[in-house]
C-alpha cells in the first residue's frame, strides 16, 4: 500500500474536510447552528484540521495556488486554537454558509 504524504494526499485530505462542512451544515439555520454542540465541535476540529493540512503543502504548492487564501484558513485555525472559549459563532457560521463553498471550488480547479 503506498500511502505518499504529497501535496495531492493533502489536497485531497482538505477536500475530504470541505466535503463533510458542507453536508453536515447545507441547509441549517443559523439557530440550529449554535445550538447543536456537537456539529460545533466537529466544525471546528474540521476547519483545524483543514489548516494543519495547509501547513504540510510545499511552499512552492502554495505560491502557485495564490488565489487561495492560505492566511485566512490558517488565521481562523488559530482563533478557534488559541481562543477556543471566544470564538464567534456568528464568523464560523457565515463561513460554512458563504465561504466554504468558494474554497471548496478553488481546492477542486487544483490540477
């Protein structure tokens, strides 16, 4: 079995993440949201793991993909990281709502 650890595993890893954000949160309203502890949880260990992925792609990878937001994936990786008890709902909301379906698209145009 060969399991190379290369930046298409990682991309492939992200996309695995992106996948399940959004089947798990298509169509939930914003009280549901915040009120399911659980999907919390897992939305957020979801978006930390998208950013830890991140960091394992070459930087070469990284500078040829510049239209991805690579600073702000990992940005929010740290709030939920570092500030865990303040982190506001209402961002993590919007993002699975409105942006994560625009980086889904631009993880997916990877050739």
């Amino acid at each position: 079995m060969d399991n190379k650890k290369d930046n298409e595993y990682y991309v492939d890893k992200i996309l695995n993440d992106l996948d399940f954000l959004i089947k798990h949160t298509n169509g939930i309203s914003k009280d549901d949201f915040s009120k399911n502890e659980l999907l919390l949880d897992s939305i957020m260990f979801r978006f930390i793991q998208i950013s830890e992925h991140i960091k394992k792609l070459s930087i070469d990878f990284r500078n040829e993909h510049s239209n991805i937001p690579w600073k702000s994936i990992i940005g929010l990786r740290n709030r939920i990281v570092h500030e865990y008890g303040k982190v506001d709902l209402e961002i993590i909301y919007d993002t699975v709502k409105d942006d994560i379906y625009e980086i889904e698209k631009l993880f997916k145009s990877i050739d």
